[in-house]
C-alpha cells in the first residue's frame, strides 16, 4: 500500500510493540468501537484479549509506527479450536486507508498457517461498518445475539479459510501482494 507516511510492513508483533498496542486498543475500547471492553481499559484485560489465550498478533507497521493489528486465537478450546476468533484495529489516524482490508485479507492467508479452517466473529456489533468488509472478504452472517452490548444487537460471522475455503476478491489479493512484495513481512 502506497503511504507518504513510509513504507508498510505487516508481520507477527515484536514483544517491543505490545505497550503501543496496549495504546491503541485502550482507544478503541475508550471510544467504545466495536469491542465490548468497558474503559478504562487495564492492562489485564489487555493481555486477556491480545496476548495470554491468543495464537499470532499480526500487525501493520507505516514508517516503522504501528497503525493496525489482529489477533487469533481459538474461539473454543479443544475440538472447537480449529476455529478461530480475530479481532482487528486501525488507529485512528490510518483509518479509511485500506488498512483494514489488508489485515482482515491477512488474516485469512494467515489462519490456515496457524492451523485454523475457520475463522467466526462472536459479537460484531450491528452498527460497526466493519460489516461491509467482513461480507466483502467472505464472511456470512450465521446468527444474531439481540441486545448483546448496550441494547445493540451483535452480529455472529463465519468464513472457512485454506483449502476449500472462497477465495479472497482478487482486489484485497492483490493488496496483501502488494504489501509483501516491496516492504517484506515481519
Ligand atoms: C474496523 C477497522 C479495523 C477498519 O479499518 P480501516 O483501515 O478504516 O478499513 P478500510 O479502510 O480497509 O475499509 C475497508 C472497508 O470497510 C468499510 N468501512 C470501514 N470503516 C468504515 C466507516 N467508518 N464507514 C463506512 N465504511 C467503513 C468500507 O466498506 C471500507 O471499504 P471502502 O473504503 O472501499 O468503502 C477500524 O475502523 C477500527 O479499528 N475500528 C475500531 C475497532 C473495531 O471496530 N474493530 C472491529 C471489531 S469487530
């Protein structure tokens, strides 16, 4: 993806980055978009979404600043843990860039690598505009949870992923080759 901003990379975190991950998702959660955490967000909670239970962090570096993030991790444990949950961020400031759709189109590459043949989203809230491009990527919407966070309804997705799976539109593809090709991954 082209940036004035500096070159982009996307690739697994580094242990260095997790504080300005922790500072990005304290924003999100403090603006209340799109997860459930009440704020102020602590570091506990923190770590119980992006680091304890949780597969790979995979995120996007512009000019070397982190911009945006996903995790995986197993929706349930044993034999439901082929099935992954994400959760995915962009501050702020790189929204509306196609960050979003190259992490998400990421993440689809990526899960079957973890291992993963599926990947479902609990609790989408209905007003998040993510939804757009969860269905643009291949997500259908399997279930609702009514009321599910502040009298909003809460959207439940699944997509298959690796072999079998539907393919990735050729444009989000051809943005996750872009990205890998000049800057490299992680
Ligand atoms: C959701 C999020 C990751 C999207 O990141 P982004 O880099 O802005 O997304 P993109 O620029 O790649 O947008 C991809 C598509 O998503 C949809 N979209 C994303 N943000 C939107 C908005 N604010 N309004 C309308 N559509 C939007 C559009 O369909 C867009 O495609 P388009 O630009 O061709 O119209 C980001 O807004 C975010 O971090 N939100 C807070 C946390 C959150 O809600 N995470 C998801 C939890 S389920």
């Amino acid at each position: 993806m082209a940036s004035a901003d500096g070159p982009l990379a996307i690739g697994p975190i580094s242990a260095a980055e997790l504080q300005q991950l922790f500072v990005l998702f304290s924003a999100v959660v403090a603006a209340r978009e799109g997860y459930p955490h009440a704020p102020p967000l602590t570091w506990s909670q923190f770590e119980e979404t992006w680091v304890r239970p949780v597969s790979v962090v995979v995120v996007a570096r512009i000019g070397g600043v982190l911009a945006g993030a996903y995790y995986l991790k197993p929706n349930s444990p044993g034999r439901g843990a082929h099935i992954a949950n994400a959760g995915y961020l962009v501050a702020a400031a790189y929204r509306r860039r196609g960050l979003g759709r190259l992490l998400v189109a990421d993440s689809v590459e990526r899960a079957p690598l973890a291992g993963f043949d599926a990947v479902q989203f609990n609790l989408v809230f209905a007003s998040n505009p993510a939804r757009r491009l969860y269905e643009e990527l291949g997500w259908r919407e399997i279930g609702r949870v009514p009321e599910a966070v502040a009298g909003e309804d809460a959207v439940i997705y699944w997509r298959r992923v690796g072999p079998g799976s539907p393919p990735l539109p050729e444009t989000a593809g051809q943005a996750v080759a872009r990205s890998a090709a000049p800057t490299g991954r992680g």
